[in-house]
C-alpha cells in the first residue's frame, strides 16, 4: 500500500475512535464510526485477493446497516424524548434498536457471521485491528447507554456468544477463524458484566486486547496461518513458539496467568449480585474455548506433522523478532500478581 495512504487510514482510525468514545452527542458517536469503517476498508482490501475484497465488502455493509440502525434508534430517542445526549437514552425501543446496533458493530451472537469471514479474508496485521481497536467504540458506546439497557437481553446475548464462540472454534483448521470466534467469546464475558460493573469490563477488554497483540505479533513473525504451519513454527524462532504456547493458555484463561484475572473478577461480580446460576453457566462454556487453545497450544510446541523428513531448527530466521513481543508476552503471562492494584483505583 502507498505510504501517505496507509498514514491517512491510520490518521483516519485514530480520529474515528477519539470521536466517538469522548462525544456526548448521537451524530458525532455515529460520525466517528463512519469515519472508523470508511479508514479500515483500504486496509482490509490491501492484498488485492478475491477473498480480500470479499471480506471488504462483507465488512462494509454489516457497518454500514449497524451505523444506519444506531442512527435510527437516536434519531427515535430524540423524537420520543428530546435527547439527542448519549447518556439519556430511556425510550424502551431506541434501548433495543441501540443494543442491536452495537451487537452487530461488536460480532455478538446471533449478529457473529460477518466477522469470522472479514478475519478470514484479512492479512495478520489488520486482523488485529478488527479485533481490538474497532471494538472499542462500540463498547464505549455500551458503557455510555449502560444504565439504560435491557438486563435479560444483554445476559442472552452473552451467554450465547460465550456458547458458541467455544464451539465453533473447536472444528477450525485455520487461526484466523479461531481467534475470531475466540474474540466473540471474549465479548460475551465482557457483555455479561457491563450493567453490575462497567470498570470490569474496561479491564478485560484491555487485558484482551493485551493478549490479542501478543498472539497477532507473534503469529505475524512466524507467518503461521493454519494449525499446520504452527506444528513446524517451532524450527524458526524455538523460544517464541514456547512463549506462544502461554499466551495461548492466558487467553484460554487459565491460572495463574494474566487472562484469568478478568474471568475470575467477573465471576466474583455475578456471585455478589447473586446471580450464581449464570456465572456457573459461563464459567463452564469457558472450557469450551480452553480445549481449542490446549489444541493450538499443543500444535505449537510439541507435535509435528507426518513427514519423511526431520525438521532442522534454522538457525537464521527471515525476520527479526518485534521489540514488542517479549514485553506483551510477558505481561500476558505474569500480570495476575499485580491485580491487587486494580482495587485500590477510584
């Protein structure tokens, strides 16, 4: 892609994000997305292969029909009530289309088809993109209309993406599609708690994307696109490939790594608003996504597809490994002794 186009689009995401996530207003949230969906679509196309273009064009109506919607839906709230602020969002009906809206701009379930597809058909680099800087808006959309929302329909929405986030990851092939449908799991735990504790939510998104990095980055140095090329991963950076295989293991949530911080606080919180039975049931949809990354984590450091031939280490990799990738991986897997400090913050 040509530099100053690639600068524009990036400019154009920072901008879209700022704008909607510090507006108290309807058309500026919605014009930060627009301007968020319009700078993401060079990127996505950039490999100029039919699946690229695919994806483009799947990701651009499903925006384009979520940002129509949430206009609609403020556009009612304003006639019904005569809000147009993000915070006053009251009328039952924009409540609903609003939640909606957001749910098909996240990936929620039963709104998930377009995002493992747009995954699929993009490079490594604006997968990651698509999976942690594109959902902040919306959620901070969430976290802004929190008050307002429906209990029982964001708790379904939840529980059935953390449903079949774990099991439609379980039968994929490519990594891609696995982090995607890891990411709609993910979103179903962040879902869940949004209305009992906003600040939960904020802290596993951020740990989730601090995940996400480290895995894109790592896959991206490696140039792994299936579980296939994962199994032979090990023979260009060995160290990488073992640290690969925690990462994988902190998103799955498992102690005592960093990803289980968040599942354990959001636990916590459903018991105190004594809501045990969910918080059972999401807890055991987790190990739905626990056996897909034990899968992948298993392809990366131990076994190896059947060859004739021994697979040599290379002792001189193409590429050199990203200064980022230690200092995520490590934070991903030994951040859960300082969440005694996540208390002590106002």
């Amino acid at each position: 892609m040509n530099p100053q186009a690639k600068l524009i689009s990036t400019l154009s995401l920072i901008l879209g994000t700022t704008i909607t996530i510090s507006s108290n207003h309807w058309t500026m949230a919605w014009t930060g997305l627009e301007i968020n969906t319009l700078a993401i679509l060079p990127l996505i196309s950039n490999p100029h292969h039919p699946r690229a273009i695919e994806a483009t064009t799947k990701y651009f109506l499903v925006q384009a029909a979520a940002s129509t919607l949430l206009l609609f839906s403020s556009t009612t709230n304003a006639l019904l009530t005569g809000q147009w602020d993000i915070t006053q969002l009251t009328h039952p009906i924009s409540c609903l289309l609003m939640t909606t809206a957001i749910s098909i701009k996240l990936g929620l379930v039963p709104f998930h088809f377009w995002f493992p597809e747009v995954l699929q058909g993009s490079s490594l680099t604006t997968g990651l993109l698509l999976a942690t800087i594109m959902k902040f808006p919306p959620i901070s959309l969430f976290l802004l209309t929190s008050p307002s929302l429906n209990n029982t329909l964001l708790t379904t929405l939840a529980i059935s993406s953390a449903a079949l986030g774990g099991w439609m990851g379980l039968n994929q092939t490519q990594i891609r599609k696995v982090l995607a449908f890891s990411s709609i799991s993910h979103l179903g735990w962040m879902t869940i708690i949004i209305i009992y504790n906003p600040k939960l939510t904020l802290i596993a998104f951020y740990l989730y994307c601090l995940m996400t990095a480290a895995i894109f980055m790592a896959l991206k140095t490696t140039k792994t696109l299936k579980l296939s090329s994962m199994m032979t991963a090990w023979t260009k950076i060995p160290a990488l490939s073992a640290t690969l295989m925690l990462t994988l293991l902190s998103l799955a949530g498992l102690p005592p790594l960093t990803g289980f911080l968040p599942k354990w606080l959001i636990i916590q919180e459903l018991t105190k608003q004594e809501m045990t039975p969910t918080a059972t049931i999401i807890a055991l949809l987790s190990l739905l996504g626990l056996f897909f990354y034990l899968r992948l984590a298993y392809c990366a450091t131990i076994t190896l597809p059947p060859n004739s031939s021994n697979y040599m280490k290379q002792w001189q990799t193409n590429k050199p490994v990203n200064i980022l990738i230690p200092i995520l991986m490590t934070l991903t897997i030994m951040l859960l002794p300082l969440s005694p400090m996540i208390f002590t913050i106002p």
